[in-house]
C-alpha cells in the first residue's frame, strides 16, 4: 500500500498514500468528480492521485496538476476483457483507497476487488456489500437541493472534512493561445445541443434568442463534432450577424478556455454547463424537463438558472433527460421566454 518517499535527509523517509477515483460515466460526471481530487489534495498534498475514466474523457483531465495518473476504460472495444486487465493494473497499483463514484455492476466489481486497504462507494452500488465503506446516495427533490459533488464529498468525508470545494479544470497556456484570437472584441457562447431531447432548448428557441442579443456581441457556437449539423442550421437561421460555428474546433480544455472570458455563456442542463463552473465562467443554465435540485446545477459565482414560470404537472418527467416528450408538447422548454435569457446579459452602456 501506497509508498515512501526520500525527504532531504537521506535516512528519513515518508509514507505517500496512493488513491484511485473511479467515474467512467459521461464528460460532465467527470468534470464535477474533479471536486473530489481538489479536497484529497487539501488534506494529502503529497499524495499519488490516479483517476480512471471511459476512453474519450481523458483530455479533460490533461496538465490536472494533482494527478499523478489518468486510467482509461475502452468500453466499446473489447469491453470487458480491457475491464479484467485495468483490474490487474489496480491491483498490481496497491492503492490505499478507492474511491468509486458510480453506481453500476462494472466499476462496483473493480472497487471490490483492487485490493486496496480501504473501498468506499455508494450503497446503491451492487457490489457494495464487499466495500469497506459505504455511503448512502440521496437525489434532491423540488424542496431540497443535494449538489453531486455534495453527495461525491460524502465518500471521503471521514478522513477529509465536510467543507465544500468546486471542481476545477485546467485548461493549458497551448489550449489558451489556440481561443486567443476569439477573445478580441466582447462575445458570449452558446452550446445548443444535449444528448438528450428533452434537456435540450429546441432550435427554433435558440434562433429567437439570438436574433434578439444586442450586435455588439459576437456569439460563438460550442459543441462536439456530432452537434455541427445542429449548429448550422441554428446559424443558418438567424438574423444575428456575428454567429460562428466553433462545434468540432475545440478540445473540452480549449472550450472551457474561451467560456472563462466570455460576457455569458448560454448552456443547457449539460455537460458545458459542468465547464463554466469548472474554470468559474459566467453562466446561464437552461433547464427543460429537469430540475437543477437533483444536484446537477452550475457553481460559477456569476451564474444563473432559466426555467418555465409555469407550474406543471409533468415537470420534471424524470431524473435523467428523454429522447421525446412523453406528452408530445414540450412546455417545459417552449414556455421559457427570450427575455428571461436576455435578462442575464449584462445591462447595455
């Protein structure tokens, strides 16, 4: 377990604890399970602090200063036979803890079986029976607000504290100089899309907001390759003169970058919105079908929540997003109105 290591004095050794967080679920999982790396640096600083994610997350976690080491999980080639090898990897690593933030079979079995001193994880987790520690799992409601990376800091509370601590990326001076150019004259961002439907402010929402931001503004278009065709048609569509498409063009650390410096940034119940907060940027979350009290809301110091005044029955439909509404209507997203995102820009000189 864990290591030591030479101090100044050649006969003097110290011990350096060895710890793994796992979160292989989607990009903002991840981003908000990086609060957790900043408390176990507070407290162990010199600690090793390995990290495993789903193959295609990693970037993010690129230049972290107090990681020592990202492991990656290809689930979709070969996924269980790479599944078999990290845990030989784990186990050959003899971490002290791990600390497993899912909730799934897979990553429960990694977590059991590390051989690490101490396994900590959720009890929602069906393995969680052979960890040595486990911590109830509590979704916010309507009346109360349980932020994720509350309920992540619940895993290491005991031997950390119970402060709160914001998750944080660390976009390079490389992924700096590559947005420089972006940056000359006043703009906001908006990233348009969202794997799911009904998390999703529709198009037509989005082109009645721009074509009512102020012309001083240039807005620039952020997503991954797959929201491009989305994008266009968005630009396509509007009158606003100053919309560039950046979909595709950017790394996750090379957007966070330009959002850190951007008058707003207009996101969805998404993964950008989990960005701003990260590198603390401006930000205005638009919520549909969910609720920003099951714990997935922005953290910047300047941030925002736009959501439907009207009170409805079928709001929220669920925890997660849908692929359609189950009503066929859409009101929770088609009732926000234009100004309510307008009100959150600055007002104009």
């Amino acid at each position: 377990m864990g290591r030591w290591k030479d101090i100044s004095h050649p006969a003097i050794k110290v011990y350096v604890q060895k710890f793994l967080i796992i979160q292989t679920a989607f990009i903002g999982d991840v981003v908000l399970a990086t609060a957790l790396i900043e408390k176990l640096h507070q407290h162990f600083p010199d600690a090793q602090i390995d990290f495993l994610v789903r193959k295609g997350n990693e970037t993010l976690l690129k230049g972290h200063p107090f990681l020592h080491e990202t492991l990656i999980w290809d689930k979709k080639k070969n996924k269980y036979g790479h599944l078999w090898k990290l845990l030989r990897t784990i186990r050959k690593r003899k971490y002290d803890r791990v600390i497993n933030v899912q909730r799934f079979a897979a990553t429960g079995v990694l977590t059991a079986f590390s051989g690490a001193k101490e396994t900590i994880g959720f009890k929602k987790n069906p393995w969680s029976f052979l960890f040595s520690k486990k911590i109830k799992h509590l979704i916010g409601d309507k009346e109360r607000n349980i932020h994720e990376i509350d309920r992540n800091l619940e895993l290491i509370k005991s031997f950390t504290d119970a402060s709160g601590v914001k998750p944080r990326l660390f976009p390079s001076a490389v992924d700096e100089s590559v947005v420089k150019n972006y940056k000359t004259s006043e703009y906001l961002t908006v990233s348009p899309a969202s794997v799911w439907f009904t998390k999703q402010f529709p198009k037509e929402k989005w082109v009645e907001f721009l074509n009512a931001i102020p012309t001083k503004y240039t807005v620039y278009l952020l997503g991954a390759p797959n929201d491009n065709a989305l994008a266009e048609e968005i630009k396509n569509s509007t009158t606003h003169s100053l919309v560039i498409n950046l979909c595709g063009q950017l790394s996750f650390l090379q957007s966070a970058a330009l959002m850190k410096d951007a008058v707003m940034n207009y996101v969805n119940d998404s993964a950008p919105m989990h960005f701003a907060s990260a590198v603390n940027a401006p930000v205005t979350a638009i919520y549909c079908s969910t609720l920003p009290s099951f714990g997935f809301g922005p953290l910047s110091d300047k941030r925002f929540i736009v959501e439907t005044k009207e009170k409805l029955d079928c709001r929220p439909c669920g925890l997660h997003g849908r692929k359609a509404c189950p009503l066929g209507h859409f009101n929770c997203a088609y009732l926000i109105k234009t100004t309510q995102l307008l009100n959150t820009l600055p007002p104009i000189n």
